[in-house]
C-alpha cells in the first residue's frame, strides 16, 4: 500500500492566536476551537490542516521544542492579484510581519509573504494576466 498525504500539521504556542490568523486568511474554524488542544479543518480536495498545541505535543514528548525556523510554507491562492495585494495589506495592518511584499514574478503569478504568529511562512500568490 503506498500511503497518501491527509493531514498537514502545524505545532503552536497559542491556538487562538494562531486562529485569528488563518480566519483572515478565510479558513472556518469554529470560534469555541481557541481553547482546543488540537483541531482540524477541511481543506478543498481532501486534505486536512491541524494545529496542535505545544502542550498536546509535550504530553507524548516531554522534551519537545519548538525549532524558531519554519521548514515549510503554506501557500493560499486569491482571486486575482489585486487580491495578494489586499489580503497582504490587511494583514500587515493588522500587526502580522511581512516577509516580501507583492511582487509579479517571473514565473507568472503576483506573489507575497507574510509570517504567521508561530514564524511559518504564508505565501499569497494569483496568476497574472497573460500578456500579448
């Protein structure tokens, strides 16, 4: 049997903290999760985003330590890329950092950085529109 990514898994220092962050980003987390020790949501196609908190993971490794550098990134698409923009300012309004702020890349999308409350990487990008 060859196994199948299902859940992608983020480790937190505060839940609701973390929370606050992906619902401006759209995802439905139920407002009673903030206390939770560790919660899932459905993402489109079948896969799963959790969060557990540092405790849940101390409970079954008590010498856990959050590593302070993120390894991977998440990446959201928005509607166009006036929307990177948006979505970009409405979260450095709000006091979340900006890793790099939009820019068109080469490869054809608007893209930009923020850093959500535990150091991982968001990525917001959005096909540009195809040139003559």
């Amino acid at each position: 049997m060859t196994p199948r990514i299902a859940v992608i898994e983020l480790v937190v220092e505060d839940m609701g903290r973390s929370f606050a962050f992906y619902r401006r980003l759209g995802l439905d987390i139920p407002a009673d999760a903030d206390s939770e020790p560790h919660v899932e949501v459905a993402l489109p196609g079948g896969l799963k985003l959790a969060w557990d908190s540092v405790e849940t993971i101390r409970s079954f490794d008590p010498d856990y330590e959050q590593p302070g550098v993120s390894q991977i990134a998440l990446a959201f698409e928005c509607e166009d890329p006036d929307g990177v923009d948006t979505i970009f300012a409405e979260l450095t309004n709000a006091g979340y950092k900006g890793e790099r702020a939009p820019w068109d890349a080469f490869w054809g999308q608007r893209y930009a950085t923020v850093t959500d409350p535990d150091g991982n990487h968001v990525d917001l990008f959005a096909p540009l529109p195809a040139t003559p």
